[in-house]
C-alpha cells in the first residue's frame, strides 16, 4: 500500500480560508438580490389601491380623497367621468397610477 502524502497546515488553511470567502460572497449576492425583491414588489400597494377602488365604486369613499398607507401617500381624483388613483412612495417617489370609469 502506497502512502498518500499529507497536506501540510497552511495549505489547509488556505483552502478554508477560500471556501469560506466564496460562500460570503455568494451569501453576500443572495441577500443583494433579495433585499432587491422585496423592495421592487407592489402587490401590497396595488392591494390596497384595489379596496380603495373598490370602495369609491360602491360609494363607500368621498372623492376627492387622500391617505398616507405604509410609506406611500394615495390621492384619489376626480376627472370627468373618470377618477385616477395615484399612489406615491415617499422614500423613492415610486408611482403607481390607475385610470377607473365611474358607472353613475
């Protein structure tokens, strides 16, 4: 049987030390990515304009109307037969719009 020769102390702890800065870096992307997500998702926003929307067509809110909800300031307006619902995030000025025609 031939003897296989051992890896000395510092090559071990150099190959530590580098999957150890890999991982990091790849943990370090994850979080970059989803810290990204989860800034970028408007569902609960548009949720909340689709209550909104709701309720103004079943004469559940007075137009013109306005709230500030969870970081974004919404306007609800008149425009002839139209009523636009504007929301805006106070942070990054992010604006979501939306265009409903009201049924008299």
């Amino acid at each position: 049987m031939r003897k296989i020769k051992a890896s000395t102390l510092m090559e071990t702890m150099v190959a530590t030390v580098l999957i150890v800065v890999v991982f990091m870096i790849a943990s370090l992307v994850m979080n970059t990515l989803m810290a990204a997500q989860v800034k970028s998702n408007l569902s609960p926003i548009k949720e909340h304009l689709q209550q909104l929307e709701y309720a103004c067509m079943n004469k559940q809110l007075t137009v013109p109307y306005y709230e500030e909800w969870k970081g974004w300031e919404i306007a609800l307006t008149q425009e002839g037969a139209m009523i636009l619902i504007e929301a805006t995030h106070l942070d990054n000025q992010k604006q979501v719009e939306t265009l409903v025609i009201q049924n008299e």
